[in-house]
C-alpha cells in the first residue's frame, strides 16, 4: 500500500511552460488513436519517415511462386532487414519464427486464385489478427473490376471497421488483374477510392508518368509493390523514383526475393529509401554486397 505519510507534495508542475504536444509524421494520420499511430510508428521510420516491407504473401492467390517454395530457407534470412514484413497467416504460423519482432501486414482478405477470377475474397476474424499481433491489416480492393469492385470496397470498409475496433490500422492494396491497367489516372482513382474509404496507408504500383499525380491525390501514406522481377539496377531505379516523387516507402517482394543476392538488393533499397541513395550508388552497393 503507498505510505501516505512519506508522500512527498510535488511541485515541479513547470509553470508557464506550455506541455509539448507533438504532431504526428505520417502523413493524412495526425488524427487517429494512440494504438494506431504506436503501430505505424514501428513500419514507418519516425527518423526517416520511410519504411520498407517485404512482401512474400504471394501464395495465397499464386502458390509456390519462384523464390517462395521454402520460405524458410529463402525469407527467414531477410527478416532481419526489413522493417515490416506482409505475408498470410499460415505461413506466419508455420514458418516464420515469433522471435524477429517484425512488424507484421497481415493479409487480411482472401478468396480466389490465378486459376479462376481474381479478387473473389472474405475477411479473416479481427481476433485472429489481434492472436497474431498484427500490426497492419491488408486487403485487395478491385476498383474498376466489374465483378468485384462492391464487394472488395465492402471488405475495405470492414476491415477498417474492424481494425479500428482493435487500434489496427489498415492498408488498402489496389488490385492486381490482367484488365486493371496501371496508368496515373487508374493508380490515382483506385488509391484514393482506398483512402476515401478508411485505409490508413495505401499500396499500389509506380507508373513511369505522372506518379507525383498518384501521391499528391492521396492523402494518406503510399507505398508501392516492386511487381514482375525486374534486373537489379531498373527495380533500384524505381524505388527511387517512386520516394523521389512522394511515396512514403516499398513494400516489395519478387525484386528482392527473386534476385541473385536477395539481402544485398534489400539492403540497397534500404539504402535508396532511407537514406536517399541515387540509383547508382545503390546499385554499386549491391554489387558490393553481392560479391562480399
Ligand atoms: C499482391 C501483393 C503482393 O504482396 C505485392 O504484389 C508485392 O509483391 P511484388 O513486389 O512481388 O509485386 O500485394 O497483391
């Protein structure tokens, strides 16, 4: 029991000095809950502002994609350097060890796969995602798909209702699909659709015109998905034009776990997201690391 007799009157109420109330480094999100905002603030770099993800969620639409048939021989090694890392809840129970502390996006929709309609997709439980501490909900939103646009916008608007519930944030990952083109007008259309509707931060893809119309449209954090597998310097060079022109970091899989020297090329796009390098000195880097 605290001893009232030795309870020292304080007195260092610092008078006059008003109580410094900071602001909040991620864009479009000064206003959400302290859970939130703890949340993102283990993703985002608070020094930076920046974060790189590593995406290896690809199975849940693709199955064993190349550079994913044993995640724990090809992605347990590159846990280590990313600052958050998106995958589904299988893998995370079955492969990856509970000791990296690496905050998790979880994929949080799922539906339908490669071999027959994209984006056909349900929710998981918000308990399950509060089980396996997750730190950034994700769903596919199929803006434009005229099968699934309603039903993806439905599951965003849950998701984000759900999370809200817990202090999880979300992020809405704007779809892929063979007929979903990748132009400015589109990406801007579909991640502000995203945005409108709750998501807390957005991914979608780097478009080689007029991306800054992407970033400036959205009012919350963007960060894009690396795509097909590109050579080592072009994938460097778009991580780079995409900060360059707003992005608020990667969230990227085949271009990293698909190269030559997987924690050599995430540890150049560390280097181009954190840090600013310019395509070649990160591409130098890789070099270096890759021959070490
Ligand atoms: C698919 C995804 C993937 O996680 C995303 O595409 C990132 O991977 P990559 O950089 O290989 O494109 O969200 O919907």
């Amino acid at each position: 029991m605290p001893d009232n007799d030795s309870n020292v009157q304080g007195k260092n109420y610092g008078i006059g000095i008003p109580q410094k109330t900071e602001g909040y480094f991620l864009k479009g999100n000064a206003h959400i809950d302290w859970g939130m905002k703890d949340r993102l603030s283990r993703i985002f770099s608070p020094k930076s502002g920046h974060t790189v993800m590593l995406a290896f969620d690809h199975g849940y639409i693709m199955g064993p994609t190349s550079g994913l048939e044993r995640i724990d021989l090809t992605i347990t090694p590159l846990l280590e350097y990313a600052d958050c890392i998106m995958c589904c809840r299988g893998i995370l129970r079955s492969v990856i060890p509970p000791t990296y502390n690496k905050p998790i996006s979880l994929r949080y929709s799922a539906g339908s796969t490669i071999l027959t309609y994209l984006n056909d997709e349900c929710l998981l439980d918000v308990e399950e995602a509060v089980r396996l501490n997750a730190s950034l909900l994700a769903c596919m939103v199929a803006v434009g798909d005229p099968k699934h646009e309603a039903l993806t916008i439905r599951n965003l608007t849950k998701m984000v209702d759900l999370g809200t519930r817990y202090g999880i944030p979300s992020l809405g990952v704007t779809a892929v699909g063979k007929e979903l083109v990748r132009d400015a007008r589109y990406l801007s259309l579909a991640s502000r659709v995203c945005a409108e509707n709750g998501a807390h931060v957005v991914k979608t893809y780097y478009c080689e015109e007029n991306f800054e119309q992407v970033t400036n449209s959205v009012p919350v954090p963007i960060v894009i998905a690396g795509g097909k597998k590109l050579p080592e310097r072009d994938a460097l060079e778009m991580a780079y034009r995409a900060i360059d022109q707003g992005a608020a970091g990667v969230d990227m899989g085949r271009n990293i776990f698909q190269s030559d020297a997987p924690i050599a090329m995430l540890k150049a796009v560390r280097a181009v997201v954190h840090e600013g390098f310019k395509p070649d000195q990160a591409f130098e880097l890789y070099q270096t690391l890759k021959n070490q």
